[in-house]
C-alpha cells in the first residue's frame, strides 16, 4: 500500500487528480451541432425500430454527415425529451477511445460529451496520461441522448443507439477502447457483469483491444477508488505500446524477410 501511494505520489496523482477546466473544439468533421436549445423533435419512427434501411444509412455514414444524422434521430423516445443531441467530440482518427453510458444534463445543454465535473476528472485523468481531449482521443457515450434525470438507459435505447457507436468506432479506427462505467461495459462487451468482475484484463470489441474502468461520475462520489481507474488506464497505456511494439516488430521482420532487390 505504501508503495502505491508513494507511486501514485510520484505520478502526480496525490492527493487528488487536478481539476483543470478546458474546452476543446470539436473535431474537423465532428462538429458540435447546434440546435436551438428547447427544440422539441416529433418521432417519426417507433421506439426502437431498427429498419434495415436506418442500420443500412448509419453504417455508411461518413464524418461530415454524422452529427447531423444524429441530431435528426428519431429512433426511440429520447429525442422528445432532450435539448440537443451529443454525437461525441475529439480527434477523429484517434488511437485512444472513450465511452461513457450517456449525456448529463450539462452535456444535454451544451451537445458535447463529458463537459461537467466528471468531465474535468476525465480530462484530469488524460492529463495525468499526457494527452488531451481532441488530441489523439475521442471520446464518445453509448446514448447520444439524455435520459430523462439521467437515469439509466433502457435495453431498447441502446438498441436503437448502437448502429451509431458501431459506426463511430468503424471510423476512428481507435487502438485502444476504454469503457468508461458498468453500462458502457457490458453494452460493448454484450455480457451482464460487474464492473468488478471486467477490471483488470483486456477485452476485445471486435479486433480492438479494451480496458474496463470506472465512470468518471461514479469516482467523484468514490475518491479512494480512483488509484484503482489510474491502474486501469495504465494497463490500457500498457496495452497499446505492447500492440505498437508488436507491431513494429513484424514489420522489421518484413522488412528483413523481404531480402535485397
Ligand atoms: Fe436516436 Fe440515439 Fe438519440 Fe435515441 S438516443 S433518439 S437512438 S440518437
């Protein structure tokens, strides 16, 4: 324990991670959308309903259209209910991406993931891993809408939400997925677990490597728990230098393969 502590010293990281507030612009053909705030967008389509033709669109969408597509989403009950739709922010051919669950209400006011108190912690905690939001990062939630008082996201939500991310992730093309919260979690890894349980290995969502770790949400209620997320995103730093390095060996052993002309 004091070794930790004496680590997590030298890291920077005690007492607390630094709050530092900072806006970062949307990301060249991400950009935040700007709906009057109280608009009020009738459904056109059932809760829920995945057409072939919807998942079909949304599988080919491409970054300029993307916010907007989203903002003009229908597919379940949220959009009744929401300010503006938050598609997500950052680099858009980042290596490192992050997924919450879904908007608060600062996000719903402001359309951008992220952007409250628990938004500082996650940039606080990207400091803490010499990155930036929008530089290298992108981060995203599994709802790109709010639930009503924030409560938690139905099966059926995410249902209808999913085609988004999927195609948000095909995109980026990210190196490293870290699932930010239970919800993110087990949408992503589609199995019903603790956050417990999922800590501290490397999953997979697709081919992509990803690393389970606390919403930054539940860390401010929880501080004692965030040497425990710093643990986590050093198994993802970890994780991604061991992809690089492996990388960059089979391409020395190609290079070596391939002889003289
Ligand atoms: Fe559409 Fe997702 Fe918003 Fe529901 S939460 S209205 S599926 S963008």
């Amino acid at each position: 324990m004091a070794a930790r502590v004496e680590i997590l010293r030298e890291l920077g990281l005690l007492p607390l991670w630094r709050l530092r507030a900072r806006r970062v612009a949307p990301a060249v053909g991400v950009e935040a959308n700007e709906p009057p705030p109280s608009r009020v967008v009738a459904p056109t389509e059932r809760s829920g309903v995945a057409t072939d033709d919807r998942l079909q669109r949304i599988a080919a969408l491409e970054w300029p259209a993307f916010a907007a597509d989203v903002d003009a989403c229908t597919a379940c009950g949220l959009c009744r209910t929401r300010n503006r739709s938050v598609p997500g922010v950052g680099d858009a051919r980042a290596q490192w991406l992050f997924i919450g669950e879904a908007p608060g209400a600062d996000e719903d006011a402001k359309g951008e993931p992220f952007v409250g108190q628990a938004g500082r912690l996650l940039d606080s905690m990207l400091a803490a891993l010499g990155m930036r939001r929008g530089d290298n990062v992108y981060i995203a939630n599994v709802l790109k809408c709010r639930p009503p008082g924030n409560r938690t996201p139905e099966p059926r939500e995410v249902e209808a939400c999913r085609p988004y991310l999927d195609r948000q992730i095909a995109l980026i093309g990210p190196r490293i997925i870290v699932a930010l919260g239970k919800s993110a979690a087990t949408t992503l890894l589609n199995v019903e677990a603790s956050i417990a349980s999922l800590r501290g290995r490397v999953h997979r969502y697709r081919d992509v490597p990803l690393i389970v770790t606390y919403h930054p949400a539940y860390l401010l209620r929880n501080l004692p728990d965030k040497a425990k997320a710093w643990e986590d995103l050093c198994l993802a730093r970890a994780t991604l230098r061991r992809q690089q390095d492996e990388g960059t060996q089979a391409l020395r052993l190609q290079v070596a393969g391939s002889g003289p002309i």
